[in-house]
C-alpha cells in the first residue's frame, strides 16, 4: 500500500508524534511535580504531603521503575491480543482516568491515580514506538530520521509539561497541575482516533493478520538468537544511562530546588521550570547531531548503535562532573547556594549523551527484535529504562545520606569508564547484528 507522506515521511508518522507528545506532557508533568508534592509541607497555602526527601525520592523511583516496567505486559498484550494500535489507546485512556483521580485530593485516590498512569503508560509507550517502526519498510533509510522527529514530538511535550503543569502545580494547586496533564492526554487522543486512516494496516490485532500464527510459532534462528545477545547488553547499556539521566526528575529536582541559586534579574525561577531543560536542549539540538553523525559517518568513522550508546554513556559522565562543581561550591567553598550556571552546563551534557543514545536505541530495537517479540522487546527496553529509573532513586537516597558531591564524582567517573569499555568492544559486538544496521544514517 502506498503511503501518503508528509516532509518526505509517511503521515502516519505526525499522527503518532502528536499522540506521543500528549502522552508525554502527562508523564513529564507528573515528573516535574511529584517530588516536589510529596515534600511540600501538609499546611499551608497549596499544601503537599509534607514527606521526607528520602522518602520521595523512594516512592519517586518505585513509580518511575513501574510506569516502564509495565511495558513487558503492554507490550504482550499487543502481540498476542490485542495489536498495537488497540493497545495505545487504551493506555491514553488509562492515562486520563489516572491524572483526573489524582485531581482529587484524597492519599486514596492518590495511590490509585498513579496505579492507573502506570498501567496506562505501560500499554501505550511499548507499542506506539513499535508502530512508528512499522511504517517503515526493512532497509528504509529514513527510518532513524523518522525516530529522529518522532523523539522530537516527545521533547515538546517535555518542554512544555513543567511549564504549564510545573507553574499551576508548584505556584497555585498541585491537584490543578494533575488535571491539567489529563487535558493534554485527552488532546493527544482526539488526533489518534482522527488520525487512524492513516495508520491502516499499522499495528492492527494479531487475528487480522493470516501470517500471525505462523510467525509466532516460527523458531529463532541463530542470526536472531545473536541479535538478541546484542539487544540484551543494550538493555544493559541503558539501565546505567537511565539511572544517571533520571536524577533529574528526583534528586537533582530536590537539588535545583533546596540548593541551587535559582534567582535570575531579581526572579526567582521555580524547581520545576528548570525540568524543561532537558527538552529545550533535544529541541534545538535535535538536527544538529543528526546532522554530525551523519557527517561523522561519512567521514567514514565508526557510527554504529552501540558505539554511539558508548559515547552517549560518556558524555552523561561530564555532565555529573559540571553537578561536582556545584556541590564543591557548596560543600569545600561554603557557599551559601550553588550557581544556577551549573545545572545549566549538566542539563546540556545530559542532553547530547541522550540524543546519542536514546532515539538511537528505539531504533535499534525495531532492526534487531525478531517479528515475534516486537513489541515485547520495545516492552523488555522501557521495563529496564524502568529499572534504571529504580536505580536513580537509590543513587537519589544515597546522595541524601552521604552527600551530593561523592555520589556525583562516583556517578561520573562509573559513566566515563562504562562507556569507554564500550568503544573498545565496539566492532566486536557490531559483527553480531549481522548487518541489521546498515541503513542507518545513510
């Protein structure tokens, strides 16, 4: 069938660009906010829970961890039951159902808010990556570019997400900021369910399909086998990005908030605006290093997955050493606050390592997963970025009882040596994709 195709990519493509940018102003909305809630005094103006920063920084990583982790039964449940595109808006309406309970204010309704976000998220993010694979034929080469802007779409909901929800939440209501998500994810639907001639014959039920039963039953070969290998240690890979990278939701949130000199020409700038960073910096350089590595593999350098995840781990690195610097500026130099400049510097580092290694990564699994487990590996992927989340919570708590500038130093230092391990293995590990990844970047 032939696509209809807009900026030289199929329309479908946009449909679920703008689906994914609603489900992640939800997500990042309830990132930017939730530990600041949890540990916002019980009385007051706009009172919080009054919690503890060990203990939100715990119940931050639980929920981060969960909200991936229920990928693997997300992603199950498309393929086997009930297909892709099913699956995705069940999630979004799971998610709208989540952030309007959260809107109540009652620890009940809380707890059962979250629980619904994630059961949403774990049906939706698997399978609407998946589907963004699936508009493209094998050896397409505008695959990776297409990730490229899809991840784009995901940037603008994280940008604008702390804004919005970040200023209602933070500065008028926090259950105000909860319901304002759910609005953007009912908007994020609308366009699916407007969308979906576009997506015909894209992630529909199993049954639909007459190869079904015959691709399911079909054993791996051993290419496939090794392919997996390769996928597993990707798996690995990320898990120690992620714990790096989603420092930012918790601890460095608390950090920015309790500690950092946020005061610009006599304003004050609030704890969650600074989690839009992240984005703004995917959004303006988003083309630019694609741009690069592109034209670093023209250059005839090596441009692999795995060597790129390397790099993106490394750089993540240099980004904790700029967070040393505050904490040194703070713990040796007895500065009252640390400067503002700092976690400005981090947020930027932390942004080129994850566009070397994120969109990178979805894309990766989309040539590498057999048939059979598409949406299961897209699941097994978020599931481990859901450990890493976990883990960021721990490095969080720890950094609480030992203080930021060790764990910050010995963040780093892990980073920088776990990536440069990958480089040196890095033609090694590319012989086992047997070719899955020529394509990329042409």
């Amino acid at each position: 069938m032939q696509q209809k195709t807009l900026f030289g990519h199929p329309i479908g493509l946009f449909i679920l660009f703008f689906t994914e940018l609603w489900e992640r102003f939800s997500f990042y909305g309830m990132r930017a906010i939730l530990v600041l809630y949890l540990t916002a005094a019980a009385t007051g103006d706009n009172p919080g829970l009054g919690w503890d920063n060990a203990s939100a920084l715990e119940l931050y990583g639980t929920y981060t961890m969960f909200v991936y982790l229920m990928s693997i039964p997300g992603g199950i449940l498309a393929d086997r039951w009930l297909g892709q595109k099913k699956s995705v808006m069940l999630g979004g309406l799971l998610i709208i159902l989540g952030q309007f309970v959260l809107a109540i204010d009652s620890i009940t309704a809380f707890y059962t808010g979250l629980v619904l976000i994630i059961s949403g998220v774990g049906a939706l993010k698997p399978n609407i990556s998946t589907m963004v694979g699936g508009l493209y034929r094998a050896g397409d080469i505008r695959r990776d570019s297409g990730f490229t802007i899809f991840y784009i779409g995901i940037n603008i909901g994280a940008f604008s997400a702390p804004l919005l929800v970040g200023y209602f939440g933070e500065v008028i209501d926090w259950h105000l900021g909860f319901s304002l998500a759910g609005f953007g994810m009912i908007l994020g639907q609308i366009v699916y369910v407007w969308g979906g001639k576009y997506l015909q014959g894209i992630g529909e039920s199993p049954k639909r399909s007459a190869e079904h039963k015959e691709v399911m039953a079909k054993p791996l070969s051993k290419i496939e086998k090794e392919r997996m290998v390769v996928l597993l240690l990707s798996f690995l890979i990320m898990i120690v990005f992620w714990a790096a990278y989603e420092q930012a939701g918790g601890f460095m949130n608390l950090y920015a908030k309790q500690v950092v000199d946020r005061e610009v020409f006599g304003y004050e700038i609030p704890a969650s605006f600074l989690q839009s960073l992240h984005a703004f910096y995917v959004i303006i350089l988003g083309v630019p290093m694609a741009a690069f590595w592109l034209w670093w593999k023209r250059k005839g350098y090596e441009a692999s997955a795995i060597f790129k995840m390397g790099f993106g781990t490394i750089v993540m690195g240099l980004g904790f050493m700029a967070l040393v610097g505050a904490a040194y500026e703070v713990s040796v130099m007895a500065l009252e606050k640390a400067s503002l400049y700092w976690l400005l510097l981090s947020y930027l580092l932390h942004v080129v390592g994850e566009l070397s290694s994120s969109p990178v990564a979805l894309s990766f699994i989309t040539k590498l997963a057999p048939a059979k487990y598409a949406s299961f590996s897209m699941g097994a992927y978020f599931a481990v970025t859901g450990l890493g989340n976990k883990l960021a919570g721990i490095i969080g708590e720890q950094a609480e009882k030992s203080g930021p500038l060790e764990v910050f130093l010995g963040v780093s230092i892990f980073c920088f040596l776990f990536g440069a391990l990958l480089l040196v293995f890095v033609k090694r590990l590319k012989l086992l994709t047997h070719g899955a990844e020529e394509d990329t970047d042409e």
